[in-house]
C-alpha cells in the first residue's frame, strides 16, 4: 500500500497544502488562487514548439496574476528566460 499513499507523478512537487484555517473565511478562496503546480513564472518560445529547442530564439515571459497566466515581456534567449523565471519567489518583494 505505500505506493499508492501519494497520488500523482512522483516528478512533480506535492499539491498538499495546511488544513483551511477556520479563522479566515477567506481561506479556501485563496487555496483555489494557487498557480498549477505552484510555478509562478514561466516561459514560452514566441513562435511555438518545444521550449527546449532553439535556445537564441526569443521567449515570452508570463506570470501567475491569481486567476491566469498573463503576459509580463519578452526576452532574447533561453538562458535569460530561465534567468527570469528563478529571480523572483511567491513571497519575496522585489
């Protein structure tokens, strides 16, 4: 029984979170208002295809608003997407 105690892809980090604080009536809202997979920042080849392939081509930079992913620049390559992407934790002032 000890595979099955935690669903999902054991690659992917856990989607547990606290027990909703009874005090807070808003909790459960904020709860529902997490990115998917907790991945506040992301990256996407401007003209489509695998994100991996060709590294120099220029990226779009998007960031979790609490509802969606929304546009926030672009950047000229690969490594300075990923630059972007790290630079900035959900809880840090910028």
């Amino acid at each position: 029984m000890g595979k099955h105690r935690r669903p999902g892809p054991p690659n992917q980090p856990s989607r547990a979170v606290p027990r909703v604080d009874v005090a807070n009536p808003l909790a459960a809202y904020s709860k529902r208002r997490r990115p998917p997979l907790d991945i506040y920042r992301r990256h996407r080849p401007l003209h489509g295809g695998a994100g991996h392939l060709r590294p120099d081509e220029p990226r779009a930079l998007e960031e979790w608003d609490g509802f969606t992913y929304a546009p926030a620049g672009t950047a000229p390559d690969l490594a300075a997407a990923q630059r972007w992407v790290n630079e900035l934790t959900p809880g840090e002032s910028g």
